[in-house]
C-alpha cells in the first residue's frame, strides 16, 4: 500500500490547488477524481456559463443559429478539460487516479476504479473537495426529460422554447438572460419576494427591471405545483393563488446547492452540517488529519474562494511555520445585465452588528460619472458601507458593465483596511467608472473632515454598543 504526503478527493478547483501546489513544494500527492477534471468550473460551470453568456451577446452578428452556439460552449469547455487533464499527467509529485474515493478512517481511503475494482491507499493529510450538487425540486408530473440542471444544461442540441427557472438566485439570473438572448421564452419562478434576495435591495429591483424590459417574466413568493405533459402546462402557485403557464417544454433547478458528502464522512468520524463539512480557520475538519475546502465546506461557493482555501492549505502543509493570514472576505460577481459584484455584507446584515449611527452609507448612480454620460449610461451604481470617522470600508456593491472588474480595488479595501481617506487620495484614469469610488470617497471625506470632533465623539460613543 503507497502511503502519500496527502491525497485530494475531488479536482475541481480547490482539489487541483491543492494538488498542484503541494507537489510543487516537491510532497508526494495523490489527487482522485471520479467524473472530470476541473470539477464543476471547468465542466458544469463557470466556463461553459460565461461562454454562453458571450456567445448569446454577438451570435446573430456573427451568423451562428442557437444550436451552434450550444455546440461551441461545448467545444470551448471541452478544450479547456482536455487541456487540464492532459496537465495533470505532467506534473512531478503528483499521481492522479480516475476513481471513485471513500474515507475509511482518518487516513485511509478506498478507491473505486469504474471497472469496478478496487484499491486501499493512506496518506498523512486528506482534503476533502468533493464540491457540491444542485438541490432538485420535486414537481409532480414532470418527466425527467424535460428536466435540467446545471449538469445537463449545457449538453442540450437547441435552446427550449419556453424554460421556465426555478429560483432566483446566481445561477437562475445569469441563464436567464443568456436563453432569452438565444430567443427562448424565459420564465423565472423564485419562492422568495425578490430575486438574488441575499445581495441589496436596490440590487434585485435593478436586475429585475433589467429582466423585465429583456421580456424575462418574474413570478416572485411562487413554486412549481405540478406538470401536465400532455397540454406541456407547468401550474405553479403565487401567493395562493394557481397560475399556468404554458408550452413549458423544460424546467431548469437553479434553487441552490448540497455539499458532496457521500465520502465515507462518518467512518472517519468528521463533523458536518447542512451547509458542509465544519472546518476551523486552517480548513481542518475536528478530524486533525482530514481538511475540507471548496463547496464542500461550509464556508466557501465560489471557484475563488474554493482556490484561495485551497492556496491556505497548501500553505499550511508546506510551510506550517509561516503563520496563517484570516481568511479573506471574497468578492462575488453576478454576471447579469449589468454585472453585480459585491464584496461584504448587505447593510441589513451590517445593522445586525454595528449600530446604524455608526454606518456610513455612500451611493453613486453611475450616470453622474463624465464616464456614464459619455457611454449614455442609464442605470447602474455604486454602493459603499464604511464606518462613519474611520472610513474603515465594510462592504460594497457595483452594479455596471464590467462590475466583476471594478470590485477588486473595494475588496482590498475590506480585507486590507484601507479607507475612503486613501481612496479619496487614489488616482484613476479618466474618464472610468471606477473613478466614481473616488468621488464616493471624496464625498466621505469632505462631510467628516469640517466636523472631525464630532465624528469622532460618535464614532467613539457606538463604536463599541451592539
Ligand atoms: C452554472 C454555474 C455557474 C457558476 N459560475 C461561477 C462563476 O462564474 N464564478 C465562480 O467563482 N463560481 C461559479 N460557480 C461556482 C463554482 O463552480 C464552484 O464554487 C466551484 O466549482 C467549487 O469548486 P470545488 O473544488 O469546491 O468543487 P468542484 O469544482 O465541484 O469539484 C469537486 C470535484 O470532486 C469530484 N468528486 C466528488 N466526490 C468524489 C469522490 N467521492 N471521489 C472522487 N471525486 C469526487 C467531483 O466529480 C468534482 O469534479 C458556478 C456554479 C454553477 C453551477
């Protein structure tokens, strides 16, 4: 039996981080995957998303019908999986298996090969990050045919004529637009009273505009009740009341995400909840052996964050003496029309732990920029919640083209502190929208600087209440 420094369940993103940089600190690794290599990113996810949301922006320009463009997402992720695949056979240091892993105990692990046999390995570290799965909403009636998820949306030959989304969130929003651009009726059916309702307020109205004027319909507070396959006619149910929608031909389940934890978890003893494995700041599950990273764990969703946990564990194996940072707030990035991007917490969450006289609100509509007028900007804004006196930045929201570009400077900002005074002070190119956080941050400092004494008395007196 080979006994390696650390075998990884699961190459997505955080296993491949893993994987790859622990062998390139020269420790013998094992990295396991049982369906494709790059994980959800590269094959159901973000790659073949972004590029369809691409490709639906310019096909008619570029002659392609729906079915090419399908047909090309498929191409460009397929290229990109063969690529990583071919790469992790390079690697020195690191053996990959194409198997199915189970955890035996806290270091031990059988393998599953898809011919059926099977083998037993151990490993002084095991990181678990086996991703997560689309949660399905049972609807009565519905034949699995007609049914898609992230995993089997982008193997479809043509669009649908009439997709109804279930749920409202990131995943809903993103093909929504993208479908109604390939010309498919786009219906979003989302149980709660606003759409991408974790992000602010102001953020869901605007999205849902945007929605609206594309000719995407929004039924909000509503679920699916049941299918008839015959009349191909989806009721579902709105505030009591039942409503049918018709020529349904597919149903796509973007209501959200469950951790991958058919690992063998409890053999080995590691603690888990709903959202995924528990961890603590070294991504170390109570099993002292064991680490969970990525969607698997509860404290990462994105292919970033599942990178950078992956970076930390790295770290904390390889070079255990350099003390671990505390993990950063990461950024997210909707990409909608226009992108959403957001770093922090919304000011609802941010009233939960400061007191509201301390919070300092700073909101610019993008239009008011030279950049906005050039472009005939219409909507869009930037959002900033930062600490009244310090200027400590908390959270920020961008709605805009290319928002997702715009947000590192503000992430940088909440993890790193730096303040609006320094952001105030910060030159950026003329003319930019970005240069909006500047004129937010000038605006901060011109209304604390004239009553600096009284700021600060008030910043000191609710600094510290809850
Ligand atoms: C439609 C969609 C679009 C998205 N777009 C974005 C985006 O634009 N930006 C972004 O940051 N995030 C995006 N995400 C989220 C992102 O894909 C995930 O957060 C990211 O893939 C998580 O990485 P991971 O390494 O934790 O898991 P995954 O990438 O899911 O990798 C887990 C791997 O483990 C394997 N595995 C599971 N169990 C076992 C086992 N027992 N043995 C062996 N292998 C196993 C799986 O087959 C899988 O390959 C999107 C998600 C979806 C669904």
């Amino acid at each position: 039996m080979t006994e390696y420094h650390t075998a990884v369940i699961g190459a997505g993103s955080g296993g491949l981080t893993v994987a790859i940089g622990l062998a390139g600190f020269g420790k013998p690794t094992l990295l396991i995957e049982r369906k494709d290599v790059g994980g959800d990113c590269t094959n159901v996810g973000c790659i073949p998303s972004k590029t369809l949301i691409h490709l639906s922006r310019r096909f008619a320009q570029e002659g392609f019908t729906p079915a090419q463009v399908l047909s090309k997402v498929r191409a460009r992720r397929d290229h990109l999986r063969d690529e990583e695949t071919a790469w992790v056979h390079t690697i020195p240091n690191l053996t990959f298996k194409a198997a199915t892993a189970r955890l035996l105990d806290a270091t031990t692990l059988e393998l599953t090969y898809p011919d059926g046999l099977a083998e037993r390995v151990t490993a002084k570290h095991i990181v678990v990050a086996t991703g997560s799965s689309p949660r399905i909403l049972e609807i009565p009636g519905l034949p699995a045919a007609q049914v898609l998820t992230n995993e089997s949306l982008f193997d479809l030959n043509d669009v649908p004529k009439h997709l109804v989304i279930m749920g409202g969130g990131i995943v809903a929003s993103e093909m929504a637009f993208a479908f109604q651009r390939l010309g498919t009726q786009v219906t979003i059916v989302q149980q709660a009273e606003r759409i991408l309702n974790r992000l602010e307020p102001e953020v869901s109205a605007l999205i849902q505009h945007k929605m609206s004027q594309a000719g995407i319909t929004i039924y909000l507070n509503a679920t699916a009740q049941r299918y008839d396959a015959t009349t191909q006619r989806l009721t579902i149910e709105q505030d009591g009341q039942a409503l049918e929608l018709t020529g349904v031909d597919k149903v796509l389940q973007a209501i959200g995400r469950k951790p991958n934890l058919d690992v063998g978890l409890q053999a080995a003893d590691v603690h888990t909840e709903e959202a995924g494995i528990i961890t603590n700041h070294l991504h170390r599950t109570n099993v002292p052996t064991i680490y969970a990273i990525g969607d698997v764990s509860a404290s990462s969703a994105f292919t970033h964050s599942a990178n950078q946990q992956g970076r930390r564990v790295v770290q904390h194996l390889a070079l255990p003496f350099i003390p671990q940072a505390k993990e950063p707030v990461y950024p997210s990035a909707i990409f909608t029309a226009p992108e959403v991007a957001q770093v922090g917490e919304p000011l609802s969450v941010l009233q939960r732990r400061f007191h509201p006289d301390l919070l300092y609100t700073a909101r610019l509509d993008l239009k008011d920029t030279d950049r906005g007028y050039t472009q005939y900007l219409e909507d869009g804004f930037i959002l900033i919640h930062a600490l009244r006196f310090s200027g400590r930045v908390l959270s920020a929201t961008i709605v805009a083209e290319h928002a997702s570009e715009m947000i590192p400077i503000l992430t940088l900002a909440v993890n790193n502190g730096v303040r609006l005074y320094a952001l105030s002070n910060l030159v950026f190119p003329y003319p930019t929208l970005a240069e909006g956080i500047k004129k937010l941050s000038s605006d901060f400092v011109l209304a604390t600087l004239p009553k600096l004494g009284r700021e600060l008395v008030s910043y000191l007196r609710y600094r510290w209440r809850p």
